[in-house]
C-alpha cells in the first residue's frame, strides 16, 4: 500500500512540473476568472434594466381631502355611507394619470437603449484592453524566459572560470587581476540575474490577476523559441476595418446618435404633456355625490424649449467632429504602427537560428581557446559581452514586434 502511495505522488508531481500555459489557455482563463470583466457585466445588465424601467408609465395619483373629522351646528344631513355612519361625513378624491405627447416616453427608451449599446462597447473595451495587456505581458515574460536560459548558463560559465583562476591564483599560474576581472563579471551576471526575476516576478504577478492562476510561474509558460513573422496576418484594407471594428468610432458613432436622438426629445419636450382628472366630491357642491372630468395642460406661452434645442444641436455638432478628430488620429496611429512592424521584421529576418546556434559555439570555442590560452581572458569577456548585448538586442527587438502587433489589433478592434 504505502509502494501505491509513492508512486501516486511521484505522479502527481510529475504531472504539477509539466503543466504549461500557451498565450490561448492563459486567455481562456482570463475570459473566465477575471474579476474586472466580471464585475463589467453588471454595467450591461444594468442597462437592460433602465430600458426596461423607461418603458413603464408614470403611475397614476391619488388625492384624499376635505375630510371633516366633526360636524358644526350648520352641517346638512347626508345620506349615510354605511349603516347610521357619514350623515355629516364630508370628502374629496382626485385620481390624476400623466399622459405623455409627442413620443417622449418612446424617445426616451430609444437613448436607453443606445445607453445599453455604449454599455457593451465599453465592456469589450474592457476586454480588448486587458487582454491586450496580457499578451504584452506574456511577450515581455518569453523575452526575460529566453534571457534568463542564456545569463543562468553564463553564470555558470563563469562560476567554473572562477574556480579554476582561484586554483591557478594559489598555483601562481595567473595574475590575481584576471582572477578579479573574472570575479567581477560574475558578480555583474549575478545582479543581472536578480534583476530579472525581480522584473518576471512583476509580470507573473500581472498575469496571475489578470488570469486568476496563482501558481503561474515563468518556467509553466509556453514561449515561442524562435522569431515567427506575423505581418502576413495583417490586411491590406486595414484603414477601412477601423470604422467597421474600432470600439473607440463605434462608441463615437453611438455617442451620435444619442445626440440625435436627445434632440428629438428636446422638440418634442415643446408639446406640453396632458394630465387627467377624475375627481368625486361627497358633500362640498350643490350636488350630494359628484363625480367629475378634468383635463390639465400647460400653457406653451413663455417656454418653447428653444434653449435646449440649441443645445441639442451644437452637440450634434460637437460629436461629429469628435468622430472625425478620433477617426484621422486612429488612422495615423495604424499606419505608424504597421509600417514600425514591418521595420522591426526585416530587421529581425536577419537574425537567423543558425547565427545565434553558431554565436553559442563560438563561445564554446573561445572558451576552449582560453584554457589553451590561444585568446587572452580580456577577449573572451569582451565577446562574450558583445554576445549578451546581441542577444539582449535581439530579444528587445521581438518583444517590441509582437507588442506593437498587439497595438495593431487593439487599435483595429480585431484579432488577425
């Protein structure tokens, strides 16, 4: 039994060390335990709620007045309400029901229900905006996974140079500056090297509440090991998909409507409302028990509701130019974007796999030049200081390709 037990929980642990993360499940993830976007969707459902409570009319009132709790010598006598009781009882009830004209109420549902729409735009805003940081995130922890694999090799490199100068140190074999030269290098890789966990420690930190994963480490992320060009992906039209996927011109364009839609109301706030009167009178008219009829309306005399109106106009106008504004800048900014990324690859095509493969074993080379002392220590940390630079170029280079692919597809609304 306890044979069964060990070898469960070497499987178990198996399974927890080769558990990985590709970009696609840490999004599924984020589409289903990011509190932020949970708490979004209430913004929506509250919006359908308020084009549910516009749709329902005003509610009638009801009046009670007049009611006499005693009688004076002067009082007439009633007929009673019920049994010997109401002979001198006096009362009057007024039922009042708003009836609005000219639409208003239809008016009004209609910019609610443009108010949901913006409400939807600004939840896949939301969505578009935190998955976009996301994958730059994601890009920016397969850049610093790549650099740590190459700086913890280094370390090690030079953890076994400097082993081997403090023997020949002892053995007065070489100088103790090149064994301090070959310390401090250490040294230098060594904070390197913290300083980049610090910054995937942050990232990590970063996705684990953007995705709700809280066991995500860097090692369990699925990196692309090598550069895949991603330009083909893009369309040619892409200046004509912003009006179509946009949410930024698809909220504006909203926003248009709604101003449109505010001005309707605002004329139509020109025709005054009717209120009806149904009215009964126990003991105060010539008649014992009267019901009557009324009608009430405001008098459109002094008020036209010009200034409104204006003001509906003029935002109207605002908005439109708000579109155009928000329009050119947005297809100023892809063209920018795109002709960046086109820039950044044909950059990166000419770093190639086999360069970097033959790059590692020319420092294995050098190295072995080294201990057969056919290059001289300062030549061998100079190239291997010129590798790490190339490499950390190269890898900025990538993360800031599949970043601005990633502005890319925000600014268009679209994933390629």
């Amino acid at each position: 039994m306890r044979f069964y037990i060990v070898i469960l929980f070497f499987f178990v642990a198996s399974l927890s060390r080769a558990q990985s993360y590709s970009l696609t499940q840490l999004e599924a993830s984020f589409l289903k335990e990011n509190y932020l976007l949970l708490a979004a969707k209430f913004d929506v459902s509250k919006a359908e709620a308020e084009i549910v409570q516009e749709k329902v009319w005003a509610n009638p009132s009801l009046a009670v007045s007049e009611v006499n709790l005693w009688a004076n010598a002067g009082s007439e006598t009633l007929s009673p309400l019920f049994g010997s009781y109401g002979k001198t009882q006096q009362v009057s009830v007024e039922l009042e029901q708003l009836v609005e004209t000219a639409g208003k109420r239809k008016k009004r549902v209609a910019i609610k229900r443009l108010e949901h729409r913006m409400a939807v735009y600004e939840f896949e805003e939301l969505v578009r905006e935190l998955r976009k940081e996301l994958r730059q995130h994601f890009h920016h922890l397969a850049t610093l996974k790549h650099s740590q694999t190459q700086l913890v090799d280094m370390v090690k490199l030079f953890q076994q140079l400097e082993k081997q100068y403090q023997r020949q140190v002892q053995q007065e074999n070489v100088s103790k500056a090149d064994y301090n030269r070959v310390h401090n290098e250490l040294l230098r890789m060594q904070k390197d090297l913290a300083e980049l966990e610090a910054d995937a420690e942050a990232g990590l930190s970063t996705l684990r509440v953007l995705t709700g994963i809280n066991d995500l480490e860097i090692e369990k992320l699925s990196v692309a090991e090598s550069f895949v060009s991603r330009t083909l992906l893009v369309p040619k039209d892409i200046t004509n998909l912003i009006a179509e996927q946009n949410i930024g011109i698809k909220k504006q364009s909203t926003a248009i409507e709604m101003a449109k839609q505010h001005l309707e109301l605002e004329k139509a706030q020109r025709t005054p409302d009717v209120t009806l009167q149904l009215g009964y009178d126990r003991g105060g008219n010539i008649m014992q028990d009267f019901i009557g009829l009324g009608v009430q309306v405001d008098l459109p005399v002094f008020n036209r509701n010009k200034g409104n109106i204006q003001k509906a106009k003029h935002q109207i106008d605002q908005e439109h130019l708000t579109y155009t504004a928000l329009q050119r800048e947005l297809e100023q900014t892809v063209l920018r974007c795109r002709n960046q990324l086109l820039k950044y690859e044909n950059v990166l095509n000419q770093w190639t796999d086999g360069m970097e493969e033959g790059q590692d074993g020319i420092i294995d080379n050098y190295r072995k030049h080294l201990e057969n002392r056919q290059v001289t220590l300062m030549e061998f940390m100079d190239y291997v200081q010129s590798h790490r630079e190339a490499r950390a170029a190269f890898l900025d280079l990538w993360q800031d390709y599949n970043n601005t692919f990633e502005e890319l597809q925000y600014l268009i609304g679209k994933d390629f």
